[in-house]
C-alpha cells in the first residue's frame, strides 16, 4: 500500500469516527485530504469503493444508513463504541519489543509505517523508546529489494515472476510464476510462500535469492490464499532444523522453566547459589536463539557452559536493565 493511500485511509477513518451522522460520498470527498485529487467523479468513486472495501477488509466497523426517513442518499460512519480500543498500557519490556519491531523495518518502504506506529502509540500515552538498548538485537533486516514488491503483490492478490536462484548465488536463475500467500521471516531470512504454477505445487523462495526485478501479473483479486494455511510451518518444514553446533549446559531452579526442562536432557539435580534445582543438556543450533530462550527466564536459570553462551545472555540482561534505568528517570 502506498504512503498516500493509508495515510488517505486514515483519514477516512478520523472523519467518520469524529461525527455521529452518515456522511454523503460527496461530503466525504470535500473533507478528506485525499479525495480532492481524483481527476472526475468515476475516479473518485472508484478509490473511494476500494478505500470501503480496504477498511472492511481491516475489520474496521463501517456502517451504512441514512440520517433519517426524507434522506434520499446512502451516507457512512464508524461507531466509536465498535471500533476504538480500551487503554493501552504496556510493560517496559513490551514497549521495548514494540520499540525493537519498528526499528526491524530498516528498508525505506517500510519505514513509513514503523514510524507511523509509533507516533500512534505515543500520542495514546504509551511511552516507547526511540533507540533500545543496542545489545538488544533480533539480527533480522527488512532491507530486502525483492520485500516491498513482494507485500504489494500477496496484499492485491495478484500472481509474480521472477528469477530465482535455487542453489544460491552460484545457481543459474530459473523464471518462476508464482501465486503468493505470505511472506514470512524465519531464522533471520525472508521466505516467499505459494502455489508454484509451474510446478503446480506450494513452495517456498528465499528473498535473498531472487534475482532482478518482481513483475505482477493478471488482475488484483485472483490469488486466494486457501484457508487453514500456516505460512510459517510450510517454510519450517522447509528450511529443516539447523544443523546442532554443540550443547550447553544448564542450570534451572526447581519447580521453574518447565517448557526449558522439556526441550532439554536432564543430567541431574544440582544447586546454584543457595537454590535448588536441576542441570540439564540443550543442543545448540542458533546461539543467539538460544541466549533469548534462556534469558527471558531471569534468575532462575544460567548457563555453565560453554561461556560464549553466558556471556551473551549476560549481555541481554544489561540490555533490558539499561531500558528499566532510562525508563525510570
């Protein structure tokens, strides 16, 4: 979606939430910035139709009616009780999140409507951080040519071709036509999931392996994505499980971290400064991955071995406590 058009929507949006009655088409069309712009009636209509079925399509509760029985033209509205939120109120540490996902969309199609969102939780009250703590990383960038293409293709409905590169950057680029359901990341890549034409079969392409540019084809509307489909488990059962690059060792008090004991082995029952507990084995495929597992469980956890692991859950906490100090002044 282009800048102009959400920000059109937006707009929409205010001005039908700001009044009680139905609005004309003709009286939304003097309002919202936006709308002056269509070169003639047809066009305007025709915008301002899509525009209707974009919000519906958001789940935004838009209503129609007349004002009252000597009315002769359908108006529009959005009933506040329907469509606002209760107060927002976030954690430290799910503002930082927030904070961390609006500066994940690094590429500058997207960056728009990070920061967007962002002024919007502010201006609810919500306190985010501009800048978190630069320990605190998800190693993932959006700074994918083939990204922005690729969303306005799944989000019209419309099929793509493209040049992919299957075995990477020493493979020979096949043409490939594609109906797309979703884009999703995983292990810090882009993945592109949909109907294969050519193969008449669901595949997955990763982002950074298509080659040159992404052209559109057929009408908007004609790729449906089907119901019940899981993106992320199709590029998971795609892309495997990493190969394991070792074990760690860890300590976990009793009683806490069930779902870390389970994904672990159990070596046996051993203490940690003054507490009860068990040490157990985990294979490590992803150190960074695991690092955030075992971090999020604070004190009731800590690593033995091996000492690159700790040393980077070390670094997490400092960076959560680094948060909870400026947050506190």
């Amino acid at each position: 979606m282009s800048s102009a058009r959400a920000e059109r929507l937006v707009n929409l949006v205010l001005c039908l939430m700001s009044t009680r009655q139905f609005l004309s088409a003709e009286r939304i069309r003097a309002t919202v910035p936006g709308y002056a712009e269509a070169a003639s009636d047809e066009a305007f209509f025709r915008m301002f139709e899509r525009d209707k079925a974009e919000l519906r399509e958001l789940g935004v509760p838009l209503e129609t009616g007349q004002n009252s029985v000597f009315d002769t033209v359908e108006g529009y509205r959005i009933a506040r009780a329907d469509y606002e939120l209760g107060e927002i109120e976030l954690t430290p540490d799910e503002a930082t999140v927030v904070a961390l996902a609006g500066n994940l969309w690094d590429s500058p199609e997207l960056a728009g409507a990070a920061h967007g969102a962002l002024v919007k939780l502010r201006a609810a009250g919500v306190e985010v951080a501009e800048n978190p703590a630069a320990t605190v990383r998800t190693g993932l960038h959006a700074g994918e040519p083939a990204l922005a293409p690729l969303l306005a293709a799944t989000r019209t409905g419309r099929a793509v071709r493209f040049a992919h590169r299957r075995g990477g950057p020493a493979g020979e680029p096949v043409l490939r036509e594609v109906e797309p359901w979703g884009v999703v990341s995983f292990r810090g890549r882009w993945y592109l999931v949909g109907h294969d034409r050519g193969r008449d079969d669901v595949r997955c392409f990763r982002l950074s392996r298509i080659h040159g540019e992404i052209r559109t084809t057929g009408p908007e509307g004609a790729v449906r994505v089907p119901d019940g489909i899981d993106l992320r488990e199709i590029v998971r059962r795609s892309a495997g499980p990493p190969p394991v690059s070792g074990t760690a060792r860890v300590w976990v008090a009793g009683g806490r971290a069930a779902g870390l004991r389970r994904l672990g082995r159990e070596i046996g029952p051993a203490e940690h400064a003054g507490r009860a507990g068990i040490e157990i084995e985990l294979d490590v495929r992803d150190r960074e991955t695991v690092a955030r597992w075992l971090a999020g469980h604070g004190p009731d956890v800590a690593v033995l071995d091996p000492p690159e692991l700790a040393g980077a859950v070390r670094a997490l906490w400092a960076g959560a406590a680094d948060l909870a100090t400026g947050a506190a002044r």
